[in-house]
C-alpha cells in the first residue's frame, strides 16, 4: 500500500502561487485555464491538488504533461483519491478483479479504458491478472511518478490536500483514506491555524444554489476550490490565485467554462423559485406527468418541485433526476449575454446573470462559441 507522504516549502519573499484541482483528464481546460491567467513557468508556484486522472478523454495526455511540469522550479503535484485507486487497481494483485467493476462503474472516459480499448482487451478472452499486468506495463513510468508523490503540501500558511484533515494535534498523523477521501471537509473544519485548501468535493455540492465558483471559508480556515470538471454536468475549471507582497495575503479566482454563448432575444420575466437537486438526492416520485416539465416530489427531502422531462430516467423500478438540476426560470433583458448548458426542442437550460435556469428557446440567440 501507498505511504502518506508530506512535503514542506518556506518561502520568505514576494510569490504568486496559482492552485488547480481535479483536472480529470481535460489537458485542454487545464491549458487554456494556465493561458488566460498568464501563468509563467519557473515564476510563479503552481501547486496541484490531485485527481488529474481518469474520467476526461485526454488522460494520457494530462499524466504526460503534469510529469513534464513537475520538472519545472515551482511546481508541486499531490495526490487525490483518482490517483491512489489507478495505481492500486494495476499493482496490487488482490484488485485485479476490481478493474471489471470500475469500468462497469464509470462510465466516463479515462487512462484504463483508453488503454483496454487501444489494446484490445476484453475480460472474455484475458484473464484479469493478465490485463492488470498489461495496463501496469502500459502506465508504468505514470504509476511510478503517483507513487512518490505527496499528499500535503504545507506552503507557508497554507496546508494543500486533496480532499481534507482528522481533527488531530498533528496534520501528519491523519490517515490516508481522511487526506484523499474526506467527504464533505468544509462541513466539519479544521483545528490548524493553516489556510486549508481542497478540492475532491464539487463546490456546488455545498451550495443551495447550482454554482462551482470557489468557496473562500475564512471562518473555518478552508478554501474549497474543485469546479466539478468531469463529474458535474454543469461545471468548470478553478484557478485559485495566492498573491503575497510584503507579506499580505490577496486573493484571485479564474475559471474556464467552455459553452456555446447566446443572448437573450426579447426582455423575460421568470420564477423566483429555486429548487435544486444534486448528490446525493436524485430519487424522485412522479407526481404529474406534463408536456414539458413533470410535478415532482423529491424522495428524502420531500421537496416539491417542476422537473424538465429529459432530465427525469428510470432504474429498477424507480425515478430519479439528473444531477444539478433547478427549476428556476431565468429573468432578464433583452441583449444578456447567456451561456448555454443544454438545447431542447422547447426550453434552454443556461446560465445568465450568475443564475442558472430555464428559458423558452425562442427567446434565445445563438452569438458564438468559446
């Protein structure tokens, strides 16, 4: 098994430190992300907080351009949860069979499913030791860079992991699982007089509103900055930028969301409700069934609410709704500029003026695409 390793940087004069995490196999968002920030090699620190694996359609190309990075004055990479699991599912023998059931699990693109297809593996005429050794050979050099990499980068101030800390008296004493797997860290905090910074959790997540902008906690010493790039249908790519000059401290946030932008067409007034469903609450019961959007009933929380019908499926019996989903309807004017998340023959589901929501298609004008 893999040994929490911590890693330590002082740092005495003026530095801009730029954060990344959960970049998920898009090299592309990771890239233009660097780009519209200016990011200069060797100048700045750039520190990424893990899950750089798996999920995105460009992960062999990620492993190879974090590995080039890390070459480079500056830069540290940690380990996430993605990370870890990769290198135990094709190293450890006993997780062999595990490898059937990943992929039967995921359904996202990733560095294991590239490799099983480019090699034409199939668990009908290999044996899982033999594609476990396969893919090991395969990503070798990869599985050895994860393996030394650490999973705390304390910087000054400022404490990076991947997912969170134990309350203890030492941050190096938590356990691997609480560094790489911590569910819902900005919930519960932290003892440490350190600036914690995260990512692992989806920001949205925290949130009764459907938004992925970074979470600046500074009562509870903890900034939460994964964006949901490759497991959030809405999501983006979070930049976190740390300036120190004379030892105060300032903040910037960037992101990159690439959607096809609009406008709107004519002034529209919408709902003030704002109903939200995401992990874990998906069950629903359908309470009417209608043209466009069906009356709903969210089964944990009992919340009543209008649900597009493409965003309702069904499995073993029961109803559920795709993840971040509101049943607010846009207000705006005319001329405002859109991003579009989803078209449907009817009804656009997008973001405009910091609100995501729904708004009749023939109110809505294509303009570009970034």
């Amino acid at each position: 098994m893999l040994k929490a390793k911590h890693k330590t940087v002082k740092v005495g004069e003026d530095y801009r430190l730029i954060a990344i995490s959960d970049i998920h196999g898009h090299l592309d968002f990771f890239i233009e992300l660097l780009d519209s920030i200016h990011y200069k090699v060797g100048e700045d620190y750039l520190v990424i907080i893990g899950d750089y694996v798996e999920k995105g359609d460009q992960v062999l190309e990620t492993m190879a351009f974090i590995e080039k990075l890390s070459h480079y004055p500056r830069v540290y990479i940690l380990m996430g949860n993605c990370e870890w699991a990769m290198t135990a599912m094709l190293t450890i023998p006993e997780l062999a069979p595990h490898i059937s059931h990943y992929l039967n699990k995921v359904s996202a693109n990733g560095a294991i499913r590239t490799l099983m297809h480019q090699k034409h593996l199939d668990f009908n005429t290999h044996s899982s030791l033999s594609i476990q050794h396969i893919l090991e050979q395969s990503l070798h050099t990869h599985l050895q860079f994860i393996k030394h990499l650490p999973v705390t980068l304390k910087f000054n101030d400022f404490i990076f992991v991947h997912a969170g800390l134990e309350p203890r008296d030492n941050y190096k004493e938590c356990g691997l699982s609480s560094y790489l797997e911590m569910q819902r860290f900005l919930d519960y905090g932290h003892p440490f007089k350190e600036t914690v910074i995260v990512g692992h959790i989806p920001v949205s997540n925290y949130k009764n509103i459907i938004n992925n902008d970074i979470i600046f906690d500074f009562n509870k010493r903890i900034i939460s900055i994964d964006g949901g790039i490759g497991v959030k249908p809405i999501a983006q790519l979070n930049a976190l930028i740390i300036n120190s000059i004379d030892g105060k401290i300032s903040y910037q946030t960037a992101k990159y969301q690439p959607l096809p932008q609009g406008i709107l067409k004519r002034d529209i007034e919408g709902n003030h409700l704002f109903h939200k469903i995401s992990f874990p609450d998906f069950e629903v019961k359908i309470l009417e069934k209608k043209e466009s959007f069906s009356l709903c009933q969210q089964v944990n929380t009992h919340m009543i609410l209008d649900i597009k019908n493409e965003y309702l499926y069904q499995r073993d019996g029961h109803f559920y709704c795709l993840d971040d989903y509101t049943d607010h309807m846009i207000s705006g004017n005319k001329g405002d500029p859109i991003s579009i998340l989803l078209r449907f023959k009817d009804y656009d589901y997008v973001l405009c003026n910091e609100q995501t929501g729904w708004v009749e298609d023939k109110d809505v004008r294509i303009s570009e695409k970034k």
